[in-house]
C-alpha cells in the first residue's frame, strides 16, 4: 500500500512539472510589452543587451536618412552610435495588430542638442515582434524634421570640409556617414564648436550667415 502511495505522488509531482514546463514554453510576451521592454533598454545605452533584444532576421530601416540594414552585426554599430549620443527614444499614439506595434517616436541625442534643433519626430514607426524578439524596426522621419536636420547639415558640412577635412573623410569617405560611437562622438564635438562660431558671426537680428559657395 505504500508503494502505491509514493508511486502516485510520484506521478503526481512529475505531472504538475510537466504542466509547469509547458506553460513556460508556450509563455508569450505581448508585442507591446516587448517593444516597451526594448525602448527601455534602448535608453539604457548598453550595447550589448540591445543587440540581444534583436532577432538574427533583423532589418532597421530609417526613411529620410537612407539607413537600410539587415542582420544583428550590421545594427551593432548603430546602437553605439546611439549610446555614444546619448539617445533616448520616447513611444506615443501606440497600436498593436497581431506581432506588430504601430506607434509615434521622438528622439532626443546630443546631436539635436550641439545644433540646436528641436527632437526628431518619427510620427511613422513600426516594430514586427517574432520569438518575443524585434524583427523589424522601420521609422519614418517627419518632413519638418528631416528639414531641421539637412538646415544644419547644409551649412555645417561645408563648415568641416574647410576647417577639418580630415575628419570629415574620417566619418564620410565616401560620402555617406559611418555609423558607429567614435563617429558619433566626432560630430557631435565638431557641432558644438561650429555652432559656437557660428554664435560668434551671428548679427544682432539672429540671421544665420550665407552658406559658403561651391562654385567660389
């Protein structure tokens, strides 16, 4: 009788680990939770738990500034350009459809800090969530925002070629700028001081000083 009574303990034991375990399995994380759970450690600035939260399919794609990217490898160096800037990326207007989550993003980093402009808006953003992982990033940036951004560059790229063209071929050599946190460290240090000078030149109305001329 006592044999039968461990026996069916036993059973009893090995059936509640069984149920256990297969609810452990079949535990899913809602899309929402796990873009949230991203965007957290995103802010955090450590690399290497980015690069975790990201499936090996992974694509990261950015409309408006050209960055197109496919696999963990190629996103490792945006996630230090990221962390080298400082950014800190703020989720609004979220929706979520099956394994994907629609929202609105902000972006704030040294660089719109060093120019000066206001956070970039991404009022278009998708994430695709596959194995509680992000499989696919996609932002697109807000016209008024990408023209923030290329009113700065117009002025500042022809600003680095004259003072610094050395380290403007470090970040762009061959004319589309590499992504990675010494890059953006680089810049953002240039920035400052460009803005700086340009401070200095400004007359009393504010005006921003003539771009300089390609043709002169």
């Amino acid at each position: 009788m006592r044999k039968k009574k461990i026996g069916f303990v036993m059973i009893l034991i090995s059936a509640v680990s069984m149920a256990v375990i297969s609810s452990n399995c079949s535990f899913k994380s809602s899309p929402e939770k796990i873009v949230e759970g991203f965007v957290k450690t995103y802010n955090s600035h450590q690399v290497s738990e980015i690069i975790s939260l990201y499936h090996d399919s992974i694509t990261f794609e950015v409309s408006g500034f050209g960055i197109n990217l496919k696999g963990k490898e190629s996103v490792r160096a945006i996630a230090e350009y990221d962390s080298a800037l400082k950014t800190i990326m703020t989720l609004s207007n979220i929706t979520a459809s099956d394994d994907t989550v629609f929202c609105s993003l902000s972006e704030h980093n040294d660089w719109v800090e060093a120019a000066e402009i206001p956070d970039a808006y991404y009022p278009q953003t998708m994430f695709v969530v596959k194995d509680n992982k992000i499989e696919r990033l996609y932002a697109e940036i807000a016209d008024s925002s990408l023209e923030n951004f290329e009113r700065v560059l117009d002025y500042f790229v022809f600003w680095g070629n004259d003072k610094y063209p050395e380290k403007m071929k470090t970040m762009a050599p061959e004319g589309d700028f590499v992504y990675n946190a010494e890059n953006g460290a680089m810049v953002v240090k240039m920035l400052r001081e460009w803005k700086a000078e340009q401070k200095q030149q400004e007359p009393v109305t504010g005006m921003m000083p003539k771009r300089l001329d390609k043709n002169k």
